[in-house]
C-alpha cells in the first residue's frame, strides 16, 4: 500500500504532471494541498479516467485540499471541526477501511508575529483538539500534508539563516511537537533517522538545484500504523519536471496491515 501527500500549488497547472506521476507511481491514497481551484472546476472526470476517487473543497487562486483514492472513501469531512464553514478551504478527512486519514494544508504564517503568524498557532490550536479527538475514536490514524514546519534543524538547510523565521520558528514547532504528542508519529524521521532530505524549495535563486530547501511536507501515523510503515521517500524527479511545483511528493510504503 501506498499513500503520499504532495502541495502541487495549482491543479490546473499539475494536472498533467500528477497524472503522469500517479500512473507511474500508482499511490493508493494521495493528499494534495494547494490545489486553487472551486469546486465546479475540479479535474474529477480526469482523475476517474486515472482510476482515482476524490473528495475534495477548493476556492479559486488560494488554498484547497483533495484526498484522492483507488478505493471509495467512507465518512469524508471537509471543514476541521470548530472553525467556520466558509473559512479558508485547507482540511478534508475520510476513512478508509479501518484507517482515518486527514490531508492539511497548515497556514504558513507569512511573518512571526504577524497576523497570519497568529492565525496560523490558532489553526493549530484546533487541528491538535479535532485530532485528540480522532484518536480516541479511531485506532489507525494517517495525518498527512503541507504543515509548513520544518520540526528540526535537521529539516533546515542552513538553520543559523532560519533561526526565528517563519516555519522554523519556536512557537511552530512547538505546536507540531503538541500534535506528535498525541502519539502521532513522524514517518519520514522514523523511517530515516539520519537522513537530510527537504520537501520544498523556493523556486528562486536556484535552490532546488543548489538542494537548499526544507523538510515542511509530512506523513504522521498513530503507532498501529507506524508498524505497517516500510519506507518513506521524496520523490524528487517530480520536482525535476517543467514548471514543477515547488514541492515533491512524500511517497510512504506500508504493508496491508494498515487497513485491516
């Protein structure tokens, strides 16, 4: 089983790209973040023709989430509990089988102590009490997407030039490491405790091909899973692409435990 989470800022620009990408690396379950676009305008007949299911909530030019599947998902949700309805559209979640899977698309808060930076711990605040909640229901728990945190200074390319900016900052952290402390575990960092690997990279001043990016795309499992889990990897090629997004896919392995 396959599941992978991918921010690919603008399906209408992606789509051809996350077609290619999904024949070639046939990923049961897909998160993707960033999608910009309203409902009436999602690509559904050309993700079916792909073999895919999804549920999905978008808005034009900003934001938007989908949860893609070989499988018809169950249960789905596309606002997270407590905040508006007509907010912005970063949240979708659905079971499948036994496991619960959540797709985010955290804010990136734009400067410490901005507003957005404010707006953003907020959000987090009530990410971390719907998924408290969750895991007292739910056993097998998936939480994947675009976090923009970089949890360590391992993630960082150059941590003395981020220290105290936006992504890495104390207080973002903070929050995540509240999250992992409902026992939500990082995949990738389990998977590969040593290794330096980013997920995104601002497209200028060449910093994908000078690998100065960060680790801000994430997979984290509920320890049930985390036993199912057998590899965890970026797929870079993607990011290779003409006018790529500025974020490669995190592809995860697991064995067919994870939905039993």
């Amino acid at each position: 089983m396959l599941v992978a989470t991918w921010n690919v800022n603008s399906l209408r620009v992606r789509l051809p790209q996350l077609l290619d990408w999904l024949a070639q690396a046939a990923p049961d379950i897909v998160g993707l973040q960033e999608t910009k676009v309203v409902d009436e305008d999602f690509p559904r007949a050309e993700l079916a023709q792909a073999g895919y299911h999804a549920v999905f909530t978008g808005q034009r030019t900003y934001n938007g989430v989908a949860l893609l599947s070989r499988e018809l998902a169950s249960a789905p949700l596309i606002a997270l509990p407590g905040r508006p309805p007509d907010e912005q559209r970063r949240f979708v979640a659905a079971d499948f089988g036994t496991l619960h899977v959540v797709n985010a698309y955290v804010p990136n808060g734009s400067a410490v102590g901005s507003e957005k930076y404010a707006y953003k711990l907020n959000w987090l605040g009530d990410f971390r009490a719907y998924l408290e909640g969750v895991l007292a229901e739910h056993a097998k728990v998936l939480v994947m997407g675009d976090f923009n945190i970089a949890p360590a200074d391992i993630d960082v390319h150059d941590p003395a030039a981020w220290k105290g900016q936006v992504l890495v900052s104390d207080a973002e952290r903070a929050a995540l490491a509240d999250i992992a402390a409902l026992g939500l575990h990082d995949t990738f960092r389990h998977l590969n405790p040593d290794t330096q690997a980013f997920t995104w990279w601002d497209y200028r001043a060449a910093a994908f091909r000078r690998n100065q990016g960060l680790r801000i795309d994430h997979i984290l499992a509920s320890a049930p899973v985390l036993a199912a889990c057998r590899a965890c990897r970026v797929e870079l090629d993607v990011r290779r692409a003409e006018r790529p997004s500025d974020h490669a896919p995190l592809l995860l392995e697991l064995d067919d435990t994870a939905t039993a």
